[in-house]
C-alpha cells in the first residue's frame, strides 16, 4: 500500500455517548445500523456495522467528561502512513494533544488532537488497510464531512498539511461566505464554512448516507432525536438534514436524489 493512498482518509467513527445502550435503540432504528462485540485484551467495544462491515463504535463518555462539560460526539479517525509523525506536526502547527500515539493491539495506532481552531480529530495508522472503496458511500455508511470553523482557510491549510487534502469546488454562500469543498484523488470528501453565529464552536459534522430522508427525519422524531434543520435540498437535488440524538450528539443523514421516496 503506497503511502498516498494511505493518506487522507476517513475509515472510522465513534460515538463518545454518556449513555450507550440508548444510542444504540437510536442509531440502529434511524440508521438501520447492526451492533457487534469486540473482544479485546483489556476492553469491550461495541462496533457499529452496515451488512457485514464494520464503519464505527461507541463507547461511554466518562461522567468526569460529562462533568467536566463535554457533550456527546462523533469523532472520525482519518489516515496517515505515520501516526507519530502526523501527531509531531500536529503539535507544530498548533493543535492541542486530546491523546497522544496509542496502540490498539491488532488493529494499529491513533491519536486524537484538536485542530488550532478547536475541532477533534484522530489520526490513525492501520496495522492492516484495505482497499479504497470507489464511488459514492452505500447507503448505511458515511457520505460527507463537514467541517465549521472560525478561520476556513486556517483550517484547510492545517487539514492539507496534515493529510494532503485539496481544495475542489467551492460555493458563495452571500453573507455566509463560502463553502469550500475538498477532498482527494479527484473524489469530494466534505466541505469547509464559517457559521454565521458566532456561538457556533468549532466542529465537525459526519453525515450518513440514508435511502430516504424523510423517513429517517420522522424516525428520529419517534425515537426522541431533535430535527435541528432539514430535510432540504441542496445543490444537485440530495436532502440532508441535521439532527441530536437523545443524548444531544450532533449528526446528520443525507439521501441522494435518485433514492427519495
């Protein structure tokens, strides 16, 4: 495996949840999604699966956390040919050390840093990397990532740094600014924007891709998640919406045009 094709992608997701056995009833009903044990030396972990594959995790976010004020998140690892080498020029270019360079046996090493504007990510180098999947998410998984920064051009210069993404197209937004896309090897992964309030933290925002997105907005309603935007259509005719699950994690679904009921 070269190290460019190694470099940059999103392959992971946890849930840091203070109640994990409720966002499993939740995301398994919105999303479809099955649940899976990993036994490892040391830890039990609960893995997300679409089919046979696992896309992610949960695990509990301590009551310290909760206490100390974090919110329920997603956090999406993305990958690197050198974790500890990524981290070291992480720190360089100003992110804050969340966990430095940490070995999962078996499965590789990671580290979760916040980027100089203040949204987290991991870094993580795979013991063993498959394929890259071609084409557009499966219903089920991951479709876009979306990033709300105070400083876009900060924040993609710090992300090509880091993982070699680029920019390609970009939106005017009028008094919202622009909507800069990026992404790798010719394929858009997300995008890039400043909110217009300024009380919105620095964040990012994983959308999962859904057969219908009406439908997955009346099952949250039904399984006590809050429908903070959408569904609506964005340029192209796909509908996203954004929501919180009951524990107040942020996330959001997207359907493409072809697939709406």
């Amino acid at each position: 495996m070269s190290e460019d094709s190694a470099r940059g992608r999103f392959v992971w997701y946890d849930l840091m949840t203070p109640d994990p056995e409720a966002a499993k009833a939740f995301y398994t009903a919105v999303m479809g999604w099955g649940t899976q044990v990993w036994e490892n030396p040391g830890m039990s972990y609960t893995m997300w699966t679409v089919g046979d594959r696992a896309i992610g995790g949960i695990m509990k976010l301590p009551d310290e956390a909760v206490a100390a004020g974090a919110r329920p998140h997603w956090l999406a690892y993305v990958t690197v040919p050198d974790v500890e080498a990524t981290f070291t020029r992480a720190t360089e270019l100003g992110a804050k050390v969340m966990m430095p360079p940490t070995s999962i046996p078996t499965v590789g090493r990671f580290a979760v840093i916040v980027d100089p504007q203040g949204a987290m990510i991991a870094p993580y180098t795979p013991d063993n990397l498959g394929p890259e999947p071609e084409g557009m998410p499966p219903v089920g998984e991951f479709s876009w990532h979306e990033l709300a920064t105070t400083d876009p051009e900060a924040a993609f210069d710090f992300y090509h740094d880091l993982f070699g993404w680029e920019k390609t197209s970009a939106m005017d937004m009028g008094p919202a600014g622009v909507y800069q896309m990026y992404g790798r090897h010719g394929a858009t992964l997300g995008g890039i924007y400043k909110p217009t309030t300024a009380d919105t933290p620095p964040a990012w925002l994983h959308y999962a891709r859904v057969a219908d997105a009406n439908a997955a907005v009346e099952t949250v309603r039904q399984q006590g998640g809050q429908v903070l935007n959408g569904p609506m259509e964005v340029p192209g005719g796909d509908l996203i919406a954004t929501i919180l699950d009951p524990q107040g994690g942020p996330f959001a679904v997207h359907a493409k045009k072809s697939t709406q009921g």
